[in-house]
C-alpha cells in the first residue's frame, strides 16, 4: 500500500494535498486519485472534488466518477452542478448527443442565484466550453431580472475568446450600471491592449464611446473613461475636451485640467498645454484655486520650452518672453517653490539675452533662498555650474557637481552631477580621471547616463591608445568646450588644427562626424553632407561610415524631401553595410520609398 507520508533521505514531509497536486500536475493520475480520495473523505469540498472527478476521468473511471458526482448533488442539491458534470462524463465517454442534452439541462436547471451562474459558467470555461459558458451568463441575467447583468464576466470571457467589439459593450454596460467598476473596466482594457496585436480595441472603444456620450450625456463614466483613454494613447486633444466637460459639471475645481495640462507639458505637446493652462487662468476665481501658482509656473515653462524649439527666435519673440518672466516672476516671488521658473529664467538670460553674469547673480541668489532643501539646490547647483563653465569658470563649475556628486551618491542627480564632472576633465585634458569617473557611470541606473559614459569613455580609450603625446586629443576636448560656449568659429578653428598635427588619425573620422552634426543642427546641410561624404569615402570601414550614411539619408528624406536619394542611400546598408544596425530599417525605409516590384525583388535579392 502507498504510504504518502514516507520521504526519501529525510526530506521535510510534504502535506498530502501538496503531494496530490505534484502527483496531478506531473500526470501521475492513479497516485494522485488515491490521495486525493483519502482528503475527500475527510472533506468533501469543492477543490478536493473537483481534483478527483478530473482525475477519474484522466484514469477513464467513468463509473466512480459518476458515482461520486450524484453522491455529491445528494449534499448539495445543486441539480445543474451535477447535470454539467454528468455531461462532461458523456463528453469524455465519446457520448457527444446524450452530453449536449445534460449541458442544455444543467443550464436551465439554474436557480435566480449569481454564485450558481458564476459557478457554473466557471465549471464550462475551465473546460474550454466558451459557447456554454456564454449561454449560462444570459440565463443568469435573464434570472435575476436587471438585478445582476454578468457584464464583468462577460467582458473577460470576450476577451479571452479575443471579441474585442462584445467586451467593448459589455464593460460599457457595467459602467453605465456601476461606475464604481471603472478600475477594474481600466485593467482589463490594458491588458487588451497588451494583447491586441493589431490594435483593433482602441477605435472601436474610442468610435463607441463618443456614441455613447452624444446619446447619453449624463452618463459621465463614459466621459471619465474617454478621458483615461485618451491620456493612455497621447490623444490629448480628445482629453481636453473630455476634461473640460468633467470638470465643468463638477463646479470651479477643474482639477482634472489641470492634472491632464501636466501631462500634456510633460509630453511635449507645449502649444496644447499651454491651451489648457490658459484655460484654467481664465476660470473665475482663478487665483483661489490651490494650484494657481503651479498653473503660472507651468504656462511660463511650456512657452520657454516652446520658445527653444525655435532656431532663430526673433528679437519680437525673444522681449515679450522677458516681459512674462519679469511678470511672472515678480507676482509669484523667487523662493523654493518658484525653482524652476528661477532657472528658466537664469537660462534664457544666458542664452538668449546674452547676460551670463547676471543670470549667474539670479542662480547665486537663489541658493541663499531660505528654506530650500538640499534636493532643491541640486538642481539649481547643476545649471550653475553649466554657466561657470561656459563662462571659463570651470574650477567653480567642478566644485558644485562635487558637492551634488557627494549629496546623492546613489540617487540619478548624484550620477548626473558625476558625469557633467566627467566630461569637464575631459574638456580641460584630465583624461585619466576622466575615463575613471566615466567607468564607474557605464554602471548608472539611468540608460542614457550610463550610455553617455560608455561612448565618451570608449572614445577616450581608442585615442588614448592611438596618441601617445595626447594632443589630437586634447584639441578635440577643447573644442566641444568651444561649441558648448557657443563659440562656434573658434570650434571649428580648433577642430581642422588637428588635421595638422599628421598625415594620418584614428580621430579624424570622429572630427568630420562633429563638425557634420554641428552644422546640420545649425541648419547648414550641404556643408555638413559635404563632410559626410568625406567621411563615408575616406573611412568606408569606420564604425561612423554607417552612422554618416543614415544622417544623409534622413536630410534627403525629411529635409529636401529627396525620396530618389534618400532611396539611393539606404540601398547602401543592403548592399554594402547589410550588418550594420540600421540594415533592417534602412530596409523598411527603402520599401516605404520604392514601392514597384522590381525594386522590392532587388532588395531581397541583395539581402
């Protein structure tokens, strides 16, 4: 006889439900009935019951598991429990008619009950009934008579079967019955989403809901889930509207505009946002409202931010940008929760108005504010250290990102203060500090601190292995610092002086690719894809040839609008570069561009 509670080598002992379930679940079937039955006697519940019938009917027991299913209904008096658990007896028995019968039964032999009709649907959906399960759901709302519609369940089994226009009207029938279901309705869309490969749910959901809503307006969970909807899928200009609605029929507090203007700015939809935040100043009594002065801070920060995406501001734009910093600034005061407006302001006066010293005494003046935390001054330290340095002050500018450096070793500010000092040693000719700082960030929780220092330092160790006097190098570090003070002609100056130091260097491809990148940014292509081409013919195996090809290739596509050379350009990964990391896009783009069958054989043909 099988003794459950013998172990090998004095192992801890396993409970005997434990041991019943490994049993089952690695398909030892007569090991697990026969423990299984033992706990059933003992007590005969529904998971102990469930287990044996399925076990029985794994072993093809027909006759015990029938034996125990009208012993069970004895006790329980659950007839439609035992008619659909007979059936599945039938079922496996190959008795496919006679089954279908006892299910059909089982259905209507439910009771006005919603634990019936839930557990009885459940029994079908485990076993992959979904039609059934389905059919069991209606009877119970038929049954209860609008008290319960199952529209919940109902939802997730639409989803499961991927009936993504069903589940859409059965979680909008719940919430027009109970808005209080609305994170659970949330939830399962998500993870429609996630599942939806062909994003089908979205339309559909969106088309539903505004029909809803222009047919029944004073449903408003329709609204609140638009709303969420819209934010989930950056459609902010629906979100706007469905937030001022909201907030209207709430009174004066229009705090979701408010919440959804934040998430707008942070978005970089700054011309919307700064719609909404004019929207919110317009509301009467405005200036009571707790977040006026977040409102303010955020307008004055989504029209800097609007105002930098400009490459030529003019002079117009750039004195009725002052006249509302000056306006803001002096109703809200300078103080810790004025911050950033602070900085904006420090920024625009250096880069803008050409004041660096006067936009230092604002940041200087800033850090003796009283009740600024230590997290406020970071910040602040960081930007003014950016000042100092592009201002010649580099000793000052090392000096604040230590100090934030040592406030938050462990904290992402802390490995951002870090690498800014990393890159000033590289700037002044420090390169073995520099690399040594830049080794510890390759380790960074933050992907694009970590990423940074991983390039610089790699570039650092290719020329320090490649230039024993330095120099090359040298140069190159004083000329980022030249562009980053926006001295662009002595940059370049500085940039072409190492073409003289030799016939030949590793770093030449890097000048050429910096110098490009420079005079794209300031709008200058045919210069910069001058330098380009030089690079890709001079240095076709450089690890920058493909980098320069792509560049290329997007100025003839997005900027001149060129699709032939465009076109022309990405045929280069196929054919010359078919490893390189752009290869599969340059693919994509290339299709999307030369869309006639011949060219599209080609492209495959060249793969």
């Amino acid at each position: 006889m099988f003794d459950p509670s013998r172990t090998a080598n004095n192992r801890p002992k396993k409970s005997q439900q434990a041991l019943a379930v490994e049993y089952y679940t690695t398909g030892d079937y007569e090991k697990a009935v026969e423990l299984f039955e033992i706990l059933y006697e003992k007590n005969n519940s529904s998971y102990f019951y469930r287990y044996l019938l399925y076990g029985y009917i794994q072993l093809e027991e027909y006759n015990k598991a029938e034996r125990m299913v009208k012993k069970a209904a004895k006790e329980n008096h659950k007839a439609y429990k035992q008619l659909a658990d007979l059936g599945y007896i039938q079922l496996k028995k190959g008795k496919t008619k006679k089954a279908t019968s006892m299910f059909n039964k089982a259905v209507e032999a439910l009771p006005p009950n919603k634990a019936a009709v839930n557990e009885l649907a459940n029994d079908f959906r485990t076993r992959g009934q979904y039609g059934l399960a389905m059919t069991t759901y209606f009877k119970g709302k038929d049954l209860l008579k609008g008290k319960y519609a199952f529209d919940i369940e109902l939802g997730y089994l639409y989803y499961y079967l991927e009936q993504y226009d069903l589940m859409t009207k059965a979680y909008l029938d719940l919430l027009a019955d109970d808005p209080g279901q609305m994170r659970i309705v949330q939830y399962r869309i998500q993870n429609a989403f996630r599942r939806d490969k062909e994003d089908k749910v979205y339309p559909y959901l969106k088309r539903e809901l505004l029909k809803r809503i222009k047919k029944e307006p004073e449903i408003k969970a329709y609204q609140e889930l638009l709303l969420w909807l819209s934010v989930q899928r950056n459609d902010f200009n629906i979100a706007l509207i469905q937030a001022k609605s909201l907030d209207k029929a709430g009174g004066n507090d229009a705090y979701r505009v408010f919440d959804l203007s934040e998430v707008i700015l942070f978005s970089g939809d700054y011309q919307l946002s700064i719609q909404a935040l004019e929207y919110l100043l317009k509301l009467p009594d405005a200036k009571n409202q707790t977040y006026y002065i977040d409102v303010r801070q955020n307008l004055l920060r989504a029209r800097f931010l609007q105002f930098q995406e400009s490459s030529s501001p003019t002079p117009k734009e750039i004195a009725a940008l002052q006249d509302t910093f000056e306006e803001t600034l002096n109703e809200l005061g300078k103080n810790r929760y004025t911050v950033q407006s602070v900085m904006d302001y420090a920024e625009f006066l250096s880069f803008y108005q050409d004041k660096p010293h006067q936009a230092i005494a604002e940041l200087e003046e800033l850090l003796k504010t009283k009740g600024l935390y230590k997290t406020d001054k970071a910040p602040v330290k960081l930007l003014l250290g950016n000042l100092y340095l592009l201002n010649d002050n580099p000793w000052d500018a090392t000096l604040l990102y230590s100090q934030v450096d040592q406030d938050f070793k462990n904290d992402e500010i802390g490995f951002e203060a870090k690498l800014r000092n990393a890159y000033l040693s590289f700037y002044i000719g420090e390169f073995d500090w520099a690399k040594a700082q830049l080794d510890i960030l390759k380790a960074s929780t933050g992907k694009k601190i970590a990423n940074d220092a991983m390039q610089l330092s790699l570039f650092i160790a290719e020329n320090l292995d490649a230039d024993s006097s330095l120099r090359a190098l040298e140069l190159y570090g004083r000329a980022e610092l030249l562009h980053l003070q926006k001295k662009d002609s002595l940059a370049f100056k500085t940039y072409d002086s190492i073409f003289m130091l030799s016939l030949s260097h590793d770093i030449f491809d890097d000048v050429w690719s910096r110098k490009a990148d420079i005079l794209i940014s300031s709008h200058q292509y045919e210069k910069g894809k001058a330098l380009l081409t030089k690079l890709i013919e001079e240095y076709p195996s450089s690890l920058l040839a493909d980098d320069a090809i792509w560049k290329l290739a997007g100025i003839e596509e997005n900027t001149y609008h060129d699709l032939d050379k465009a076109a022309a350009w990405y045929t280069l990964f196929l054919t010359d570069y078919p490893s390189s990391m752009y290869s599969q896009e340059a693919r994509e783009k290339f299709r999307a561009l030369r869309t006639d069958d011949e060219e599209l054989e080609l492209s495959e043909d060249v793969n």
